[in-house]
C-alpha cells in the first residue's frame, strides 16, 4: 500500500525535474549541436557528463543553432579565478562581448579582481555594459544555476535563483557604447561558453525558446 504514494511522489519529482518546454543542448556524452570558434590547446572537453574548459584549453563553443528569444539555464563551477562567459545572439565571428552580449562569469571575489575591475564585470552582468548585484554566487568550487532570459531587448539574468541583472537594451543610447557594442542591436544569434585560459565546469545546459 505504502509503494502508490511513493510511487506518485517520484513521478511528480521526475516531472518538476524535467524543466517543462526546455530542450537540452549538451548529451554528457559529445560536442553534438555545438562548434568550436577560435580554439586552443583541448579547447573543451567532455569528462563525467561534464562539459569541461580545460586551463589549457578554450575558446568559444557556440550552439550550432542560432536562438533570438530564450530562457537558459545551465550549471557552472568555478576554478579559484575561473573566468568564462555565456554569449548570447552572438555571431560566429569577431569578438562576442562586442558583435553579440557576453553575460559575465567570473570568481570576482578572487584576490586577483578584487578591486581591479568595473562593476560591469561582475558575475552577472552583461559585459562592460550593464552591471549585476554582487553576492549571491557561491564560492569556487561549488555549483551554481545561472538563467539568462532574452526577450526582444530584455535582458534578465538569474543567480542561484535571484535577480541579479534586469536591463532594456532600449536604455543605451550613447554613441560611443553603441559603437563599441554593436551587438546590443542584434536579434538573434548563437549561445556559447567564451572560455578565457582558466578551469570552468558546465552541466544541466538547456533552452527554450520564446515567442
């Protein structure tokens, strides 16, 4: 009698689990659906159902697909001074932090950034634009849930289940920025990890897509 009730729990648990409408970007098993842009070294690898940025490895490793409206959600894990990215409707060419968004993932609690950098190169923030709320990522070497939402020109970045980056791309009107950036503009484009020379971790990568 006792195994239905349990039985009904697990299957409810393995339902919310599943991440209704989400389609799941990396197997743990290969690269498939994904390209690598200006590798070097191993580039990434795939170790444990992991997908792995060696230290000697990197580069970026763009979704084969290109995506304009989204949800996100991956899993990282930051070496101490682990520095990555995701870039989102980013073309294949050119830097993506610029041509595309990167939104920043960094140990910026680390002795070598404390201090040294902008506030929109925090964790979160979409890079050298718009800055995130620090404090709410865990420590190198402990997992943390990202979630980046992009919906027409807005941007939402979740931390471990907080907001810490809301912004309308609409907002940025200087020249200069826009210049510099011109990937604000873009609709659409490839999600990738921008892999920076330093150990980071990767699991639970899934989307999907907005109208």
């Amino acid at each position: 009698m006792r195994l239905v009730p349990f039985a009904l729990l697990a299957c409810a648990a393995a339902a919310f689990s599943a991440d209704p409408g989400f389609v799941t970007l990396f197997d743990g098993k290969t690269l498939k659906g994904w390209k690598l842009v200006g590798g070097h070294g191993p580039g990434y690898v795939v170790k444990d159902g992991i997908l792995v940025c060696p230290a000697d490895g990197g580069g970026n490793l763009y979704t084969e697909k290109e995506y304009a409206n989204f949800v996100f959600r991956y899993e990282y894990r930051l070496s101490p001074g682990g520095n990555n990215g995701v870039g989102i409707r980013a073309p294949l060419e050119g830097d993506a932090a610029y041509k595309g968004m990167e939104i920043q993932i960094l140990d910026d609690t680390d002795e070598r950034y404390k201090g040294k950098i902008k506030s929109e190169q925090h964790t979160g923030s979409i890079y050298d634009v718009f800055p995130a709320r620090t404090g709410y990522q865990k420590p190198a070497g402990e997992w943390n849930e990202g979630e980046i939402t992009a919906k027409g020109s807005n941007i939402q970045v979740k931390l471990n289940g907080v907001i810490i980056t809301h912004s309308d791309l609409n907002d940025v009107h200087e020249e200069k920025v826009l210049a510099r950036h011109p990937g604000l503009r873009r609709s659409s484009g490839h999600i990738g990890f921008l892999g920076h020379g330093t150990l980071v971790e990767f699991r639970n990568i899934r989307v999907k897509q907005l109208p």
